[in-house]
C-alpha cells in the first residue's frame, strides 16, 4: 500500500487559517476529489471538523485521542488514535494507496513514512496559522509537474532508500 500526502501549500508554506483553507480553487479542489476518490483517506480530527462530514466515496480515516462531534446518523468515519494502526487497518482492508489530507500535525507524522506527495504550490503568500512541514527535498524527486495559471501542481516520489519504516 501507497502512503500519499497531498495538499495545497501556499510560497510561504501555509496551508491553513482558522481551520479553513486561506483561499479558493475549484479546480484544485476537483484534483483533489478525483485524485483521493475510492481510496482511504487519513485526517487529523481539527480538519475532519473543519470538513464536518465524511467524504464520499472514500474509507475516511481520522486520527485522534479525543471524541469526534459529528451530527452523522451513520458512522461513516473510523476514529483511531494511532498512525500505525490507520496504516495497518488500511492493509487489512486491501486498500492500495492511503491519502494524508491533514492538518499541520498529522503531515509532520506522516512525511517521513510517505511514499509519494502530490502538492498544489499555491504561487501567491497568504496569512495564515498552520504550515506545512519542512522536508529534505534531497530526499524526494520530482516525478511531475504541471503548471496552471496561479498554482503548480508537483508529484514527489521518495528517492530510494530513504523512507524510514517503523
């Protein structure tokens, strides 16, 4: 199973505000929904409340130690306290890439196990309260980018070698 960040960062590393999204891209949206669709998906609880409901189509994975408040009828979600066992459930299930969708905590865990990163580089610097982590870009290769009017977006892959197995 693939372990596969993906976010919208803006030149200044942020990637969120108030827990919301500093800006607006339907199209980057829409990437992110056919990119993530029919896979699991991970979050941290702050993001998942941000959200406020589970997204369709996905296994939603949340990570916390606390009780999510949800006004969901149905359990759409699963709630676990621990990256491991996220991963290790996510195997069980047979699912074949495992998307880390935030927050600023949940990327800093997650970076040194993923495999791959998608990440929108928003080209403008926006305010904002939660960054996303710095990583050792010797560590990852382009494998592609495409450029768009006001944002790119890049897919790293891990250099070989140097994923760090827990």
């Amino acid at each position: 199973m693939k372990i596969i960040i993906i976010a919208s960062v803006s030149n200044n590393g942020i990637i969120g505000y108030k827990n919301k999204l500093p800006w607006h891209i339907p199209e980057d949206l829409q990437h992110f929904k056919s990119t993530t669709m029919g896979h699991a998906i991970l979050m941290g609880r702050f993001t998942f409340e941000s959200i406020g409901k589970p997204l369709p189509g996905r296994i939603n994975y949340i990570i916390s130690k606390k009780l999510i408040n949800t006004d969901s009828k149905t359990q759409d979600f699963i709630v676990m306290n621990n990256f491991e066992d996220i991963v290790y459930d996510a195997f069980k299930k047979g699912c074949k890439k495992l998307f880390i969708i935030g927050g600023g905590q949940v990327y800093s865990n997650a970076i040194n196990l993923a495999d791959q990163m998608i990440i929108t580089l928003i080209n403008r610097e926006y305010s904002g309260d939660v960054y996303f982590p710095k990583f050792n870009e010797n560590e990852w290769e382009i494998k592609m980018k495409k450029v768009f009017e006001g944002y790119d977006i890049i897919n790293y892959i891990r250099s070989s070698q140097k994923k760090v197995v827990f």
